[in-house]
C-alpha cells in the first residue's frame, strides 16, 4: 500500500491551507457568525481565485478535473479552520452530480458559475423521519409537454439561504417507486425556504415546492433516480467525514497546545498521565478517521462498484460520527474552563463535529448499513 499523495494532491492540501489559514483565522470566523447570512464571501472569492472550487469540475469548464481525494483534502482545511462557507453543499450536494448526470444546458448553466465563485448550490438528501434519501418526500408529476410539477418539503438544506439552486430527489408519480432527480432554481416560482440556525451556528433552511413547474432538461440522467441518489450520498457522507477530520484534527493539536502551555500545581497539565492518555486516544482516533476518509475517497476515485463505494462510505461516516464525538468530547474537556468559554475556538470544533455526526445518518445508521453489507 501506498499512503504517499501524489503531486496534484499535495499541491493541492498546500494551497488550500494557505488560504483557509489566511482568510479565517479566529477573530474572521467570530465574524462571519455575527452576520444573518453566516456566509464569508471574501473567502470565496479568494477560493475561487485559487481554482479551489473547481477542484473536481472538469477542465471543459475551467476546473481542474481531479476527483474525490483532492476534494477531501480540501474540506478537511476547511473543517481545521471551521471557515464559514458552503464548500462542500456546493461542491459535493450540487456541483458533482450535475458533472456526472446533468445535462448539458445544466452543466454550461451551472459548472463555470461554481468554477468562478458566481453560483453557491446545495441538495436536499435529507428527509422527514426516518432520514433515508431514498425514500423523498417531494412528489414528481410529469405533464404533458414533458415538463414536470414538484411538491413537498425537505428539511435540513444547508445553505438554503445563499444558494442559487438545489439538486432535489423526488419519487415519480404513478412511477412504482421510481425515483427521479431534479436541479430547482431557488428563485423559482412556488419555492419556499423557512431558514434556521444549526447547531453549528449555520443556517439551514426547509426547502417547500408548492406547484413548482420545471423543464426536461433539469432533470439528472444517465442513471436511474435511485442509483443516482445512492451515488450522490456516498460522495456526500465522504466529505461531511472530511470536515469532521478537518475539526478533529485542529482541536487534537489545540488541545496538545493548550496542555503543554498551562501550568497546574508546578508543571504543564500534559505531564499528567490522565492528560497525556487522553490526548493520546484523540490522535488515535482521529488517525483511523483519516485512513478511512481516504480509502473511501481513493475508492471513488478509482471507480469501484457502488456497493464497494457505499461500503467505505459507511466505514468513514461511522468513524467520524462515532471516534469524532470522542475527539471533541476529550478535547473541550482537556480545555478545562477555557472549553466552556464561548469567546474562545476550540467550542466550534465541537459544534461543528456534533452537527456533522448526525448529518446522512450517525453512527449507528451506518453501523446498521455495514451490518447488511457483511450479512449480505
């Protein structure tokens, strides 16, 4: 086996720590979260301007054309710096199955404005209940010009409220449990968004289409709808396991600074046993989030079967719901009174790990789809 990354992808870890590192140091995050949109556009301009949110759009539309891990690499200096834009709704939710299915007035429409930093999007995976993409809750009725009519609500949309469209799964009617994908301008007539503050201080939004009529050619193809879902997801819980490795990681290495610096009773809090153990478990744990983030993202990038994908998928989302609750747990508790101190940093780790532990299903959903794998 070979962990080593190759050039494109440590180039690209290179320059995406340059730029997260210098446009949301702590004071810019704070910020950010005063403001109603909770949306740091300067730092998307800068990303933009580094070609990093093109990262895995083709060249044809002025990306850089490479794939998953690159894209992994680059949420998880996001999650280190808990930066305050829809990276990954639009890269992830928005941008990569519109790439992969969408047609080509789809793709021109929406590829370039993303590459650019002109257009934010996102997708409505999450349901009502029981929270299984594959089973929506907006209905696809299709008219007789070919055009189609949507309704239904979605929860959890993240981003809703700066994004400029959203990709939507709906189940077709009269279809026989026939999914279909679609791409809705937020802006569309019959588009409802009531938005709502996250436990990680973002701002989701619950996305109603009332009556909302939309054209052939915004529906995703290529694929059948649920095939299409299951892709999207896989490739979705990969990169919320990112950002939680990104979190972990920065609050792991606050936390060895934080103990090595303090005093108690004559020497540094790390030269306690309990301390040092503790510590010591965080890195362990946030080591098997990363092995597992990029056997899956290398899994997707070499193009294995879905089941493969899903599976890996699983075992990373797991472990970052699971191991990244102890990570962050264990670190704001190694911080003392300082962890409960909202003015300082290492609380946002925790917000953000807690928010993206139950976001595509925590771990004991995916310890549940792992199971069925094994049995199956």
């Amino acid at each position: 086996m070979n962990f080593d990354f190759n050039e494109s992808q440590e180039a690209v870890a290179s320059l995406a720590e340059q730029v997260f590192s210098g446009s949301a140091d702590a004071d810019r995050v704070a910020e950010v979260e005063r403001t109603d949109e909770r949306f740091d556009r300067e730092l998307w301009t800068a990303l933009a301007g580094s070609d990093l949110l093109g990262v895995a759009i083709g060249e044809e539309h002025g990306g850089l054309g490479l794939g998953m891990v690159e894209t992994a690499l680059v949420l998880r200096e996001q999650g280190r710096r808990v930066a305050p834009v829809p990276l990954w709704p639009t890269l992830v939710l928005g941008a990569m199955p519109i790439a992969e299915f969408g047609t080509q007035p789809l793709r021109d429409r929406w590829l370039r404005a993303v590459v650019s930093g002109q257009a934010v999007l996102t997708g409505a995976l999450s349901e009502w209940g029981a929270d299984d993409a594959l089973f929506p809750s907006v209905s696809a009725a299709r008219l007789l010009d070919g055009s189609w009519e949507l309704n239904g609500s979605k929860p959890a949309v993240p981003a809703a409220g700066v994004a400029d469209a959203v990709v939507v799964p709906a189940r077709v009617v009269g279809g026989d449990d026939e999914l279909a994908v679609f791409v809705v301008d937020l802006d569309a007539d019959g588009v409802g968004v009531a938005l709502s503050e996250t436990t990680s201080r973002e701002i989701h939004g619950e996305l109603t289409l009332r009556s909302v009529v939309v054209g052939e050619d915004a529906a995703l193809g290529g694929a059948d709808g649920r095939s299409m879902v299951e892709w999207t997801l896989a490739r979705a819980q990969v990169a919320a396991a990112a950002v939680a490795l990104g979190c972990c990681e920065e609050a792991t290495a606050m936390a060895a600074a934080y103990t090595s610096q303090r005093e108690q009773f004559g020497r540094p809090l790390s030269t306690n046993q309990g301390v040092a153990m503790r510590a010591a478990d965080c890195y362990i744990d946030t080591d098997c989030m990363r092995v597992t983030l990029l056997q899956a993202a290398w899994l997707i990038d070499e193009g294995r079967s879905p089941e493969e994908v899903a599976d890996a998928a699983a075992v990373a989302k797991w472990w970052s719901a699971d191991a990244g609750q102890r990570v962050v747990h264990a670190t704001q508790h190694l911080h003392g009174g300082m962890g409960a101190d909202v003015d300082y940093p290492v609380h946002r780790y925790f917000l953000w790990v807690k928010q993206l532990e139950n976001t595509f299903g925590g771990g004991s959903r995916q310890l549940a789809a792992i199971g069925r794998a094994l049995a199956g």
